[in-house]
C-alpha cells in the first residue's frame, strides 16, 4: 500500500516534470526492465538498448499515463513490446562467454563446478532461445518476474488460459531438450 | 513439469542488476528520427531519373541532328564559291564558315553530284 502510494506520488512528480522524481522511478524499475530484456534476448548490448528505449518512451509519455493500470503493469507492456518488435539479429552466445568469464572469476566455486554451472547456463538459455517468442516472453515474466498467470495475461493481453497454455507448451519442448541435462545432472547415465 | 526443470528455470533466469550506464545512457538525446519525407525518396528519386534522361535523350537528339543541318546548309551554299574543291563534309569546324557563305551563295545551285564524304547527304538547291 505504502509502495502504492510512492508510486502514485512519483507518477505524478514525474508528470509535473521533476527530475528527480524521473530518476528515483528509474531506480525503482531499472533492474526489472534489464532483466526482462536481457531474459529474453539472451544479450547484455541488446538488452541494454531495449531497456534504455523503454525508459526513454516511459518518460515521453507519462504526461498521459491515467492509472488505468498500475505502472508496473505499464512499463511491463513497454519492454514486453520492445523486445518482441526486435528485429534485429539475436546474439546469443555472448553473454554465455560473459557469465563464463565472470565465473571464471568467482573465487567461492571451484573449477569443476564453474564449468558445470557454466555448461548448465548455456544450455539452458539455448534452449530457452530457441523457443518461439511468444513462448520465451512467457516463461521470462513467470521465472524472471515470478508474475502470477493473470497478471502475465494482463500485461500481454490475453486470456489466463492462453497464459496457462502457452506455458505449458514452453514447459514440454524445454524438458524434452534439456532432457540429457536432466539426467547428467542427476549422475546416473539412463 | 519435473522440479529439476523449475528449479533450473528459476536459477537459470533470475533478475539481474542493471547495469551502472543505463542512467547515462538516458542522458543523451535520443537518436534523430528519420524524416518523414523519406518515404518519398523513391518516388522522387524516380521522377528525377526520368527527368535527367529526358534531358540527356533531347540533348543527344539535338546534337545528332545539327551535324545534318549544318551540312544541309553547307551543302547548299559552298557551290557558289569559286575556290570550292567540293571537298564537302558534315564536321563542326566548318560550321563556323557556314553563314557567310549561305549569304553569298543565294541565287547559285550546286552540282547534283556533289554530297558530303562522310554522312553521304545529297546538296540541297
């Protein structure tokens, strides 16, 4: 409720054109737009951009924001359209050698279980990238976001049972691909 | 759908932080749009080309005409010159003798034999 409140507070801040009111909004949001972004593109450049034209929009058109909908809701229409417009060439194995290096790094795991984390990652994200992206947005706002199915239906606008649908086929083709991981994963060789 | 798939999806596809740049990155001006007038940049490049074309085919056709015109003129007024060697030709520099000898040439007609050496045009009485 309080958080509510602050939102309200900052929407209207921002559309009598405080500064500082744009800016606490952008902390607020910032890593919930990027991550969206970067779920669903699988690249750290792109995300960038989408989440940088996504705030650039907000801020343009939140003179006109009635708060028919929250501004979570908002803003999630915004990266959600941005990313699905994205016609550009996805790149997907450049993040995977930024975690991989990043790990690489990461003096609490060993080597082994770097490698292993690393090779889980790529495998999962390829799989995840390779899903149609009506699919991929899904299973990104359910995991990334941990938005429940209606409020999923809410910001893609359609159905709860086209949210539960889509999910479940999501769910299918990734077990059947990820399935050697599954049983690697486990040590027992099927 | 197994655990281990939900458990892999969650860890897999967390919330990450953003990175320090992205305010930065707001701070600059937006990229220019494209005018709106680009759309027009076809038909317009299309009218352009025809017109340049039109130009080149009515200047070509001018140039290539004038070469027989003068000839025609030529023709019909060297045979009244006395020092003529009816050595005829169609090429510009003798263009430039052209009026003078026309002038003088008004009441003479010329040989039926004589043309010109090079375009074969017939002297014009």
């Amino acid at each position: 409720m309080v958080l509510e409140e602050t939102g309200r507070e900052l929407v209207a801040a921002c559309q009598r054109g405080d500064r500082e009111a744009f800016r606490a909004l952008f902390e607020l949001h910032k890593d919930r737009v990027y991550s969206i972004a970067l779920r669903f593109t699988g690249d750290p450049a792109d995300a960038m951009d989408i989440a940088q034209d996504s705030f650039l929009k907000l801020f343009s058109v939140i003179r006109q924001f009635r708060g028919e909908s929250s501004l979570e809701t908002f803003l999630y229409r915004l990266v959600v359209n941005r990313c699905l417009d994205r016609r550009r060439r996805e790149r997907r194995l450049l993040p995977l050698v930024d975690e991989w290096a990043a790990l690489l790094h990461a003096p609490e795991a060993s080597p082994s279980e770097t490698l292993l984390h690393t090779e889980m990652q790529a495998r999962v994200q390829t799989a995840i990238a390779k899903l149609a992206p009506d699919l991929r947005m899904v299973i990104v706002l359910r995991y990334t976001e941990g938005l429940a199915y209606d409020r999923i239906a809410e910001v893609l606008g359609c159905s709860p049972g086209t949210v539960a649908s889509r999910l479940h086929r999501a769910h299918k083709i990734l077990e059947r691909r990820l399935a050697p991981l599954a049983r690697e994963s486990r040590g027992g060789y099927v | 759908m197994s655990d281990w798939l939900e458990r892999e999806l969650a860890l897999h596809l967390a919330s990450v932080r953003a990175p320090e740049g992205l305010w930065d990155r707001l701070q600059l001006p937006p990229l220019p749009q494209r005018p709106r007038t680009s759309r027009f940049r076809w038909p317009v490049a299309a009218i352009l080309t025809l017109a340049a074309a039109s130009t080149f085919w009515l200047a070509a056709r001018t140039h290539a005409a004038e070469p027989y015109l003068t000839a025609r003129v030529v023709h019909a007024a060297q045979p009244q010159l006395p020092s003529v060697d009816w050595n005829l030709h169609c090429a510009l520099p003798i263009r430039t003798s052209t009026f003078q000898l026309a002038a003088f040439a008004a009441s003479q007609s010329a040989p039926d034999t004589v043309g010109c050496h090079q375009c074969h045009a017939s002297v014009v009485n």
